[in-house]
C-alpha cells in the first residue's frame, strides 16, 4: 500500500535551514508529479513546490529563491531544501504525489502526518 513518512521539521530561528525528506513506499516517485504542501495555523493548506516526472519544478513566489524540491530516485524519497527561512514559514509540511501533469490527487492517496516546522524570531 501508499505511505509517505515526511521528517526533519524542528525550532529554527529566523535566517536558519532545514531540509525536509518524505520517503515514500507503493510506488515510484519518479513515475509522478511530486508536491509539497504546507498549511499555517488558521490558512488553507497550500502547494509551495513541485517537481515533475521529468524533472521540472515550481515553486510559489512566497518560497521561490529559498527553497529547492529534489528527489533521489534510488532512495524513493522527495526532499524540500528550505533556506532562509521567515517566521511566515512557519507550518506542518506535507508531500503528496500528484498526477503526471502535477494537476490532479490521486484519489487512492491520503495525507500523511506531516512534520511541523516553527521559525521564531
């Protein structure tokens, strides 16, 4: 079955880095679109970064130039490299696989539990 295990959340200081890791297990990441996603306390849950089957990303302006989506194919698991980081920053953080177009949810999957990333000041 589909599992994704996100990690490497913690207490960063405003300027500090963290990187994200999301192993996954029923599937091959570089067979999909795969996303992260964040959601603050009291905001919808939004896509911050993608990377396509073939290698192309997108990030949203707010962590365009700070943060950096990769994959390792043979460890099966996504990364989000995340730099200079703001309290705005500040959310749990998700990855998801999304449909080869990096559209779509795959309806089999669910949301895993995230890793919770705070930035003070």
């Amino acid at each position: 079955q589909v599992q994704v295990v996100e990690s490497g959340g913690g207490l960063v200081q405003t300027g500090g880095s963290l990187r994200l890791s999301c192993a996954v297990s029923g599937y091959t990441v570089s067979s999909y679109c795969m996303a992260w996603f964040r959601q603050a306390p009291g905001k919808e849950r939004e896509k911050i970064a993608t990377i396509s089957a073939g290698g192309s990303t997108t990030y949203t302006d707010s962590v365009k130039g700070r943060f950096t989506i990769s994959r390792d194919n043979a460890k099966n698991t996504l990364f989000l490299q995340m730099n200079s980081l703001k309290p705005e920053d500040t959310a749990m953080y998700y990855c998801r696989r999304l449909s080869t177009n990096c559209r779509f949810f795959l309806a089999i999957d669910t949301w895993g539990k995230g890793t919770l990333v705070t930035i003070y000041s």
